[in-house]
C-alpha cells in the first residue's frame, strides 16, 4: 500500500479524513507512472519531475520486494518510465522506456566513459541498486541491457616495438630442447 502522506503530504487531511482513506493501493503508483511518461514523452525532464519519478521507482521497487505486486505492473514494462542522460542534448535528462538505455555499470568506469554516447539510466539521490526488485521482474529483466555486455574491450599496444634479446635468447635455447 502507498502512504499517501509520504506522496501528497498537503492532502493528507483530505484522504485520511473527508474521504476515509489512509492508504492507496500499488496501483494507483503505476497508473501514475503511466501517466506522467505519457505528459513528459520525448521531453527534457525538470528536477522536480526527475526527483518524483525516482522516488516512484524505488516505492515500487519496495513494493515488488514485499511481494506486494501492483496487479498492472506489466503495463510499465514498455513505457518510458526511466529517467536517464540524453546523449545527443549535452546531459539533459528525457524518460525512456527499458530496452532504450543502459543501465550503468557498478564501478562507474563505463559509465564515465560513455555518458556522452548512449543514454543511461540516471536515478535523484537514489542507488540504481534501490531498484533492483523491480528490474529482476521477468518481464523487466529480458529488456535490460548493461554496458558491461555490450562493451568489447579491444588491447591496443602502444609504443615501439622493440625486440628484447635477453628473452629471446631465452626461449629460443627452450625451442632446441623440445626439438630433441
């Protein structure tokens, strides 16, 4: 159930006394997650929304984790609900749907890396980890993708090549062992 103190803390008297209602089922979260991908689609997000939506995220997640699981939970599956750093307009931030940006990587080193060159999930205040509940949902986990999966990582020597004679004269008396 969602505390409707916690999310409308200027009506709380409203619900918990004209109407009689001191809590919202998880449903009421979802329907309005849908709604506001809906109202910011393809929109640079102000820090109010961007702040209000990962708190979001992470009452659902708590949701998921007490397997209180809203019943219409899947209907966010494919809907632009993750705010994450926009590549393409210098870091402003845009909802995304999934299986449209990465999750960023635990130590951060790909992420500083690629900031500028894919969308990443980005969450307010919030450990991406907060969220961890919601995005194991089988429905979730098959739209998820990571940096640490797509990122080849390719040696590259630099220098001159030089020829150490030292190992060289080493391992070629090896190779006449093996020939006898």
């Amino acid at each position: 159930m969602l505390a409707i103190s916690k999310w409308y803390p200027d009506m709380h008297s409203f619900f918990q006394k004209k109407l009689g209602v001191p809590n919202a089922p998880d449903d009421i979260l979802v329907s309005e997650l849908l709604e506001l991908a809906t109202a910011h689609a393809e929109q640079a997000l102000s820090h109010a929304i961007h702040v209000r939506i990962t708190h979001m995220l992470d009452e659902l997640s708590s949701a998921v984790e007490t397997e209180s699981i809203p019943s219409s939970i899947h209907s966010l599956c494919e809907a632009a609900i993750f705010p994450t750093t926009s590549p393409s307009s210098s870091g402003s931030l845009t909802l995304r749907s999934l299986d449209q940006c990465y999750l960023p990587d635990k130590s951060g080193t790909y992420a500083t890396a690629f900031k500028d060159k894919v969308p990443l999930l980005q969450l307010n205040s919030v450990p991406i980890d907060r969220i961890t509940p919601l995005l194991s949902l089988a429905s979730f986990k098959r739209r998820i993708r990571t940096l640490e999966a797509v990122v080849i990582r390719i040696p590259v020597i630099e220098g001159e090549r030089t020829l150490d004679n030292e190992i060289t004269s080493h391992y070629t008396e090896r190779v006449e062992f093996f020939e006898r």
